[in-house]
C-alpha cells in the first residue's frame, strides 16, 4: 500500500559554521538540559560516525504523559542528516531530513523536511501539522541559540572537549594563536558518560524540571 504522509517544511539562516549546527543536533547530552521542558531522559544505545540510535522520553503538546520513542539519526552526507522517529509501538512514525547550506564559514541555512505517515483519512490534519512543527522548529532553534553562540565563541577562544581552553589552563600559551581556526567536528563527540569510569552506558537524565531559561551569557572576552 502506498505510504501517506503529512509533510511541514521549515528553514533558517544562520551566522554559525556548518559543523557547528551538526554538532548542536547530535549532542545528545543537551536535550536534557536545554529542552528540559519536553525531555527527561535520553540513552543512546549505539553510536557511531555517521549514525545515533537512542531512546528519548518526551512530552508532547496535549499529551499529559511521556511517551517512549526510538529515534535514528543518520549523517546521509556532510550537508544532509535523516532522522527517524518511531512510538507507541511504532504505531506513530516521523521521518525528519536536514539539509545544511553553507554559503560560507559563518553563514549556514538550515531547512527540516517532516514527514508524519498516517492513514488517508487523517489528511485533514495537513494544515494542524504543518503549523505545529513549523512552531516546533522556531521553539527549539531559540532554545538552541545560546549553547551554540556559547559553542562558537569558545570555539573561537581555543577550547577542547574535556581540556578547556589552553591560555586559562596554562597561562605561559600564547592567547592569540588559537583564533579563527576552522570548526572541526568528528562523530561520535565526546561525552561526559566517556569519563565516568563507574557507568559505560550513555543514559543522560534530567537533572531538573522547574527553571528559566537563562542561557549561556557569558561576557565578551
Ligand atoms: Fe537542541
């Protein structure tokens, strides 16, 4: 039988490297953290260089409770990210592309593709769906801003996953010769579950429910 889908699609420019918003989508450790208001769990349980397969505990509008779902994402190529949603007995399937345009080192468009698979008789619904993940996608990326602003800057300063930034460790390194490197991105990043010796699994959970979004605002430096 022929697969019938609702489809939304949305896009963005941004002043970010491309890398750097391929970073922001597989840091899965954030999604806890940054979206805290639509997850309280994440455990990735296989992760390689160009594909994540993890289990999300996450709300959605109208919906009073967590629903479980498997989510795959795949690294298609360096401009193009697929990611597969399936829940409630994979009964509910979303298929999301991601499509990256770097004009430049700091200029990227991003465009999501959604596609939702339902019955025929559902296609009512086109117009409800295609408004609800266009918000979603708003929602999220300012959700996202200020880690990758954040990312950027330090990125830009010289930082490294898990060593900091050379010139505050040591401060006989010269402070300048850091700037204005490339962004490099290698999958899978690095994790904080990769320096905990006492638990292998990569089980990310939410360490709290009741906040404000205050960002990362850290000073010019
Ligand atoms: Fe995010």
């Amino acid at each position: 039988m022929k697969k019938n889908y609702l489809t939304s699609v949305s896009s963005a420019n941004t002043n970010f490297p491309k890398k750097l918003l391929i970073w922001n989508y597989w840091d899965h450790e954030h999604i806890v953290g940054t979206h805290f208001e639509h997850y309280k769990k994440v455990e990735i349980t296989h992760e390689d260089e160009n594909k994540c397969i993890s289990n999300r505990w996450a709300k959605l509008p109208l919906v009073p409770f967590y629903i479980k779902s498997v989510d795959i994402c795949t690294l298609i190529n360096e401009n193009k990210m697929e990611v597969i949603h399936t829940t409630l007995f994979n009964l509910i399937r979303c298929k999301q592309i991601f499509e990256f345009e770097e004009k430049n080192e700091n200029e990227c468009k991003v465009t999501r593709y959604d596609f939702l698979e339902v019955p025929k008789i559902f296609n009512f619904l086109q117009p409800l769906f295609d408004k609800i993940m266009k918000k979603w996608f708003i929602n999220v990326w300012e959700e996202d801003m200020p880690m990758r602003k954040r990312r950027l800057k330090v990125w830009k300063l010289g930082f490294k996953d898990f060593n900091g930034i050379d010139y505050i460790n040591d401060p006989k390194v010269n402070k300048s010769k850091n700037l204005n490197r490339k962004y490099e991105l290698k999958l899978p990043i690095p994790k904080i579950t990769h320096i905990n010796k006492y638990d292998k699994k990569k089980i990310f959970k939410r360490l709290f429910k009741n906040s404000k979004h205050i960002g990362y605002g850290l000073p010019d430096l």
